[in-house]
C-alpha cells in the first residue's frame, strides 16, 4: 500500500513518535514522508523525506509565550493552508506524484489539507488529539483555554476518518474511530537497559527561552552533575552543567542512565522516562496540553509539576525526597504503545483502503502457490 506520512516539525515529540513506526511501515508499505523543523532535522538522515515550513509557539524578551509573536510569525503559513500558497500546492502536487492510498498526519496541516482536498483518507495520529477527540477532567480556566486551541487544530486538520492518540495516560475517547494506544518507544529506546546513575538529565524544547538565569541557578545548586539539552550556543562543561548537543543516541543513553529528568512536559519523553523507571519534575510549556501531561504526571504518581518561576532549589528538595515513591510508580505505569500503532494503523488502512489492501494480500499469496 502506499502512504503519505505528515509530521509536524515543532519539538522531539512528533518525529520521534514517528520513527518507532517506519521500520515497521517501511518494510510493508511505499511511503512519502513529509515535515519540517525538527522532524525534518531528525528523519532526514535515516529516510528520504520531503522538506516543508512548520508552525510554532514564538517567545518574548521575558521569555514566556508570545501570543502576539506567534501570530505574527506563522500567519503566513496559516494563510498557505487555508488559501492553498505555494506550500499547499507543492504538497498537493506531490501527493498527486505519489498516489497515496491512505494519509497519516502527526499534526502536521498541510498534508491534512492536500489530502482532504485529493479526497484521500486520511489517519490522523498525535497526542495533541487527546484534547480533541477525548473526555478529558481538567481546571475551567483550562477548559476555556482549550477552546482556542481545539478550535485551531480542527480548523487546520479538520476531522479525519481515523484517530490514534498515543499518550501515556488513558482517556475515553468521544466518538468511534478513535483509538487511544501507549507511548511509542524507538528501536534505539528498547535496546538499551536501564541503568541507575548520578546524572539528573535536563531537557527544554525551546531552551533558548527556557533556560533563565533563575531556572540556571536552581540547577547550579543540585549536588551531582546535570546534563542540558536544548540549550543552543552553550556547549561543554560550566560547574556542574554540562550543555550538550542535539542528538539521538547519546540523548538516549544519558536517558537511560539518569537519576531522574527534570524537563518540559512533553508526551514523548514522558512515555520514554517510565519506560526507563525515571521520576520527572516537570515544567510545562505554556499550552494546555502540557499542562494536561504535568496534571497526569502528579496523578499518576511518577513526579512533581511546578512552573518556571517557581522552579527553586526548595522544590528540587521535596522532589528528592519524593524519588522512591515516583520511581516505584513507574513500574506499574509504564507502557508500550508501539505494537498498539501498528496493529491499529494495519487496522485502519484495511477499512479506508480495502481495495489496495487486497491487491497487496494477492501478489504475496499467488507467489506462495505451487
């Protein structure tokens, strides 16, 4: 069968959910794969992919969201989607290229939109979903926040045929056709044995406006080295920081060998952390949805939410006390989504494109023929 894959291009998340399925895609399927921003930076070395812009939240001088900034800095982009722009058209055009029976999407909107406009169903599969298409308990400020930004991911994605929400924490989904799986976990998360060091593993998705000099004092006064990533133009060892590059396997392996992270909220590496038994402290970038995962973080039991300005050494103090308790919460928490992807995803392509997934059941089953 042939497959359009979308990703969206904003943080880790998206193209490291990704990645734990293409193998697996790749070895069964034609694919195209379409992103930008960091997914593009992080699929392009293992698998062709198509470069495209991406969107994302814009910061002040205070470091704290832009709603303003953002606005400005993807309204362009939002224009190409609605209006079909350069961008829409070459995604468009390349689909056409292709001829791609079904469409998955990780909340990346152009290719949500060529498809619908080619008539092509489509899959959507992110986390982001969750909020949309699931019953989810959260605060009434919250509950009025999400308006905005249900209403602008159903405006940009509209509602595809099928839903996958990988997530680590369940939730009843709304209607049929959605399913809700486990976190998925790459190859090179599964290889490696989880190991207890003394490193604490920091990381921020958008640490150039994360990364304050309040939050750099509070790590400065943690007895034990601290690992940074997402920090640009800061590299190398200062006290007992030590500032790394973006990477894949190294990122991993510190992962892997951590005593506890302490991170932004994001889905992905949540789900990575309990997979490796590691307790979170977790600070929420200024969204709904992560302030849902920093909520179900405290519920489940597996680390302590703050915020970046109240982020101190006292609250560093009760989450070390706190660290046995959340790493034996772990081990009854932890889950692994990535059989679920496939077993849905094969589901699905079955019942959008029953025709292409008979013609490819015939070639394997006349070869098998005496």
């Amino acid at each position: 069968m042939r497959i359009a894959y979308g990703i969206f291009g904003y943080g880790r998340g998206h193209a490291t959910r990704a990645a734990a399925v293409l193998r697996e895609l790749s070895s069964r399927h034609e694919l195209l794969l379409i992103a930008g921003g960091d997914a593009y930076d992080q699929l392009s070395g293992s698998y062709p992919v198509m470069r495209i812009p991406t969107l994302g939240y814009a910061y002040g001088g205070s470091g704290k969201r832009s709603n303003y900034l953002t606005i400005r800095q993807n309204s362009w982009h939002v224009l190409d989607i609605l209006f079909r722009g350069p961008v829409s058209q070459q995604v468009t055009a390349a689909m056409k290229d292709f001829h791609p029976d079904v469409v998955i999407s990780d909340a990346e909107p152009w290719t949500h939109r060529a498809a619908r406009r080619l008539g092509i169903p489509r899959i959507g599969f992110d986390h982001f979903g969750i909020m949309v298409h699931c019953k989810l308990p959260m605060p009434w400020l919250d509950w009025l926040r999400s308006f905005r930004d249900v209403w602008i991911y159903r405006i940009l994605m509209r509602r595809p045929q099928r839903v996958i929400v990988s997530s680590f924490y369940d939730a009843p989904p709304r209607w049929p056709g959605v399913e809700v799986i486990g976190p998925l976990l790459r190859d090179e998360v599964l290889q490696i044995p989880s190991v207890d060091g003394d490193h604490f593993l920091c990381y921020f998705n958008k640490g150039q406006h994360q990364f304050t000099p309040e939050v750099e004092q509070t790590l400065r006064s943690i007895s034990g080295p601290v690992y940074v990533y997402g920090v640009t133009g800061r590299r190398g060892m200062s006290g007992n920081i030590d500032f790394r590059p973006p990477s894949n396997m190294p990122f991993v392996e510190d992962l892997a060998s951590c005593r506890a992270i302490i991170s932004t909220a994001g889905n992905q590496l949540v789900g990575e952390a309990l997979h490796f038994g590691k307790p979170m402290l977790v600070m929420p970038e200024d969204c709904v949805e992560q302030r849902l995962n920093a909520a179900a973080i405290s519920r489940l039991g597996i680390g302590m939410e703050t915020t970046f300005a109240a982020f101190s050494p006292a609250v560093v103090q009760r989450f070390l006390e706190l660290e046995p308790t959340y790493r034996e919460r772990t081990r009854v928490v932890a889950r692994d989504g990535r059989a679920e992807a496939i077993r849905t995803i094969e589901r699905f392509l079955r019942e959008l494109a029953p025709a292409a997934a008979i013609s490819q059941i015939a070639p394997a089953t006349a070869a098998g023929e005496p």
